[in-house]
C-alpha cells in the first residue's frame, strides 16, 4: 500500500473494498486487550535518550500487509521541543519509525484529519497537549471503525453518511438575480452558530455507544448536528423534506442522550443539543 494513499483521506470505492476484506480490525475493548498483550511479544521499547523529559508512547500498530495481530509499540522520546501531540508523534515517524502511519494536515485544529483516542478520549493531537509531568501516554485510532493501517481509521461510511444528508443549500425558488447572494437576518444567522462550526473529525461519532452499535443506520452526533444545521438555514427550502427523512427510528432516535458527543468534541460543540431539537422540530410534544 503507497504511504501517500494511506495517509489521503479515504474517500474512494476501493478503500471500501479493502474494509470488506481485510481483517476485522476494529478498535474495541477486546481490541485493546489484544493488543497490549501482544505488545509483551512485539519489539522491545527504543532505547531512551538522555533527558529529563522523556516520555513513553504507547502507540497502537497495525499493518494489513504483513501476518500479524495489533500490537503496542513503545517509544521513549524526549518530548521537551513538543508542546502538541502532534509533535511528537511527527518526531517519532522523523527520527525513530518512519513506518508509523498517521493523518495530519492543517496542525490549527481545523482540518479534524488528526483525530484519534488517547489516553482513553477522543480528541485532535494537533489541540492535545503533552503533560510533561506524566511518563507515559497511550494512542490508539478512533475507536469502533475499521483500521486501515495503524492510527488511520477507514472514514468511508462516516462521509457516506454525511452525504446521505444532502448538506448544501436547496432551494425550491431559484433567486431571479443569481449574482446576488441570498440574504439571511442577524438573527437567523445567529442559528448557525454552534453548528457550522463542525469539522467533521467523527472524534463525536466515535464516542458514542448508540454509533457504536448501529453505525451502519444510525447516523451519529457529527451527522445530525450538521443536519440540524440545514434545517434551522432559513436560506434552506427543504426543511419539511429533511425531517421527513429523519423520522425513522434508527437514523434518529437511536440517540439516548448519553452526552459523550459533547464532552470529546475539540470544538466544544453540543451534538447532543442539536439531536434534541430535531427530535422537538419533528414532534414538538416529544
């Protein structure tokens, strides 16, 4: 597998061939357990530089092109020019394992593309800093989707999803002067916020126990809170449409309003919020 298409964002039809036939390599409880334990029979940790502020990552390793289970791999790096994540994990592929594989792209927090657990939460490692006052850290893709190759989860049916949705305005009345924008008051304006924001990093998603196991009908936090966003754009015509084809008891209701969707969100958006306001739009007695 190129390293270039590992590390693209997984969007093409043959990425969905490889899910299919690839080892059923999800990150779960199980998973974890695996790993570690196999960690005990993997390399043995790099050996540690001289510095006061050495730190120990415990990386989660899976290759698809070789014969062998998910396995910890440890890296003791001197994390004293690493403020972010990020950082670290670009000077452990730099100087230390150049086979890690990981996405990245916009270092600010913008792109989500970096989006993976660790220490247990579901976060950017380009916004997670390293405390220096720990030894060790743990890092593992996002958790409950196929793997591709180490820290890089399979994001085919997360933007299928976000497809389904039809996020972009329609419009039933095609504005006469079409090089004018169309306007929107202060106000409604004001409705957005909280929602456009959204990056789409599944960090959300992932966290979820009800996405956990309906992925493939429910659509998850970051899906319906872009939805929401749709419906609420007075800009937007399709409204009566959109909520008509959220009414189904999986796409929807599978949401129990557990909350983890906004305690993980890097953005420190409320996907939750938004679920619940769909559910008021669609039955405002509920």
């Amino acid at each position: 597998m190129a390293l270039r298409s590992v590390l693209s964002r997984v969007t093409s039809p043959a990425a969905a061939t490889l899910a299919s036939v690839m080892p059923r390599a999800l990150v779960h409880n199980s998973a974890v357990k695996m790993a570690e334990t196999a960690s005990m029979k993997a390399e043995a940790p790099k050996e540690a530089p001289a510095s006061k502020n050495i730190m120990y990552f415990q990386i989660y390793r899976w290759d698809p092109e070789k014969d062998q289970k998910p396995y910890i791999s440890t890296y003791p790096l001197d994390v004293s020019d690493c403020p972010m994540v990020l950082d670290a994990l670009i000077k452990i592929k730099n100087n230390m394992d150049p086979t890690l594989t990981f996405r990245r792209s916009c270092r600010e927090g913008i792109c989500g593309s970096c989006a993976m657990n660790i220490d247990g939460a579901n976060t950017l490692a380009c916004l997670k800093t390293i405390d220096k006052n720990e030894k060790k850290m743990k890092i593992y893709p996002l958790p409950h989707m196929y793997v591709i190759k180490d820290l890089v989860p399979d994001m085919t049916n997360f933007y299928d999803q976000h497809k389904s949705i039809e996020p972009y305005n329609k419009r039933k009345e095609e504005s006469k002067a079409i090089d004018k924008e169309y306007y929107q008051s202060k106000s409604d304006r004001e409705k957005l916020d909280g929602l456009y924001e959204c990056i789409l990093c599944a960090c959300c998603s992932t966290s979820c126990p009800s996405y956990w196991w309906n992925t493939d009908k429910y659509l998850g936090p970051a899906i319906l809170l872009q939805s929401y966003r749709w419906v609420v754009d007075s800009r937007d015509q399709f409204t009566t449409e959109r909520l008509k084809a959220l009414d189904d008891p999986f796409k929807l209701y599978r949401c129990h309003t557990i909350m983890n969707c906004a305690k993980v969100c890097p953005k420190g958006l409320n996907p939750g919020k938004a679920i619940a306001n769909l559910k008021m739009s669609i039955n405002p007695t509920l």
